[in-house]
C-alpha cells in the first residue's frame, strides 16, 4: 500500500525553519497561535464529518469522537498557554493553511456514506495530522536547542503534552486507511489513488502558506496542474477550472504580503532594504544558512 509522508519546502526543512521560529518571539507566538487554530478548526471539521457519516460505521465515529476531544483539548492548553504569554488568540496573520487545504479539496466529488467518501476523508485528515506531527517534533526539538527561559520551557512542555495524541490520530488513520484497502483490489486502489491525491493536495496547501515570493501565483497554478493529474481525466478540467481564478488572482497572498512588509518594515527599516526585498524578488526560497547570515 502507497506510504506517503509531508515534503519539505525548497530547501528548508521542519528543523530549519523552527530553528528560525524560535529566535524570533513575535514569529513563534505566531506561529503557537496558528497551532491553536488548527486545533480549534478542526474540531467543527471532524464534527462535520461525524454528522456526514451519520453513525455508520460505529467504531470510526467512536474514533471521530475522541478526536475532537483530543483536538479542543489542544486547543484550550494553546490558548492558556498564549494567555499567559500575554498573546493574541485572534484568527493568525497570513495566509491560512486550513482555508487552502479545503479550497483544494474535491470532496463534493464523493456522496457522503460511499466508500469513496470514507477514504477521501480519513486520506484528507491522515495526511494532515502527519504534517503536524513532523511540526511539532521539530518545534520540540528547536526548543531544546534554544535558551532554557521560563516561556520556551513552559511552550515546550505544552506541545510536549500535544505531541504523543497527534501522533496517535495518524495511527488510528493508517489502522483505518489499512483496514478499507484490505476489502478487495479495488479498494486498495482507492485508497492509494486518495493517498497520492491529498498528499498533492497538502503539498500545495502547506507549500501556499510559505511561498510569498516573486511569482508564487504561477507556482500555485503548478500545483493545481500536478493535483489534477491525480484526478481521473474526466474530473480534471472541472477541478481546474474552478480552482484556477482564485490561484491566478489569489488575494489571501496579497494580503500577506502586505502584512509581512508592514512587519518587516516596523521592526527594522535597513533590514527590510537589505534582506527582505531581495528575498521576495528570489523566486527560489533561500537555503537556510544564507537566512541566518
């Protein structure tokens, strides 16, 4: 069966950029509060999900269900955690994971109750809990790297709590995905065909988020391209076309730009000339050691 595990972006890794995050407080707030979004969004989405399945199968909504409670249990020790901080909890600056993955998505494609319906959602959620856990181990790993002050000490001890329960849903998701593929040959099919379709598809939404620079637009297109390639031929200009305006014109990218120029230029004017300018001008993300220089 198809394993398929997140990529990096150009040449970063999750190391490196949390070894960034961390040095940098307002970035690392940030960033712990995107966390608790996604935690917090989450939840109305696998209670959107058990709703659709409307009870059937029993075993996969008991898992459903704790779940959510798994996620809004994350989301309340994040939100504690960044009011003690003296932190926003609003909806994060920038361009938002969770909105591009579910532009992405193609699951009005699948009648809710069908197997197909069933595979695409536990393909669309496994693939995204294992970004999440690569992030998480790498932010844990970044904080023991870092001064041992009493914020990074208190930060790392609540993802630490986090971490084992997130990677326990990519478990419960592979156990699921494992147990639909062995029905018959068609549905081991399915099930890798969803696979290499919504890793695409989380690539491209994980890749949105971080891709700011000079032709990014055109780069989004590319990936709508590559993720239509794993729709069957009939399904793939319907995808494209309706997805293809909002990739060219893409006003959440925009605005982010515009928030991180407005934040580079506060914090530092001269750097702002000097590294920030040219890095968005690069078409092609910097490796890391060039960012620390």
């Amino acid at each position: 069966m198809t394993v398929a595990y997140p990529r990096k972006f150009g040449a970063w890794n999750a190391r490196a950029i949390l070894h960034q995050v961390v040095q940098q407080r307002e970035i690392h707030l940030i960033t712990l509060n995107r966390y608790r979004f996604s935690e917090q969004r989450s939840c109305k989405d696998l209670t959107n999900l058990v709703e659709q399945l409307d009870g059937q199968p029993p075993e996969l909504i008991r898992d459903l269900s704790r779940h959510i409670s798994d996620e809004a249990r994350h989301a309340m020790w994040l939100t504690d955690l960044l009011c003690d901080l003296g932190a926003p909890v609003g909806k994060p600056p920038g361009t938002s994971y969770i909105e591009q993955f579910e532009t992405l998505l193609d699951s009005e494609t699948y009648t809710p109750g069908s197997d197909e319906f069933l595979i695409a959602s536990l393909a669309a959620i496994n693939v995204t809990e294992k970004r999440g856990c690569e992030y998480f181990s790498a932010h844990i790993y970044a904080l023991k790297q870092a001064p041992q002050t009493e914020e990074n000490v208190a930060i790392r001890e609540t993802i630490e709590r986090i971490f084992p329960e997130e990677a326990a849903h990519v478990r419960w998701g592979n156990r699921w995905l494992a147990h639909l593929a062995r029905k018959s040959p068609r549905h081991e099919q399915l099930v890798n065909q969803a696979k290499q379709r919504y890793s695409a598809i989380e690539q491209a939404a994980f890749e949105s988020g971080m891709d700011i620079t000079l032709g990014a637009e055109l780069r989004r297109v590319e990936r709508l391209v590559a993720i239509a390639r794993t729709l069957p031929v009939w399904e793939r200009p319907g995808y494209l076309m309706e997805r293809l305006p909002s990739a060219l014109l893409a006003p959440d990218l925009q605005r982010s730009r515009i928030d991180i120029m407005q934040r580079a230029w506060q914090r530092d004017p001269q750097k702002f000339i000097e590294r920030f300018i040219p890095l968005f001008l690069n078409p092609n993300p910097p490796a890391p050691e060039q960012v620390k220089r």
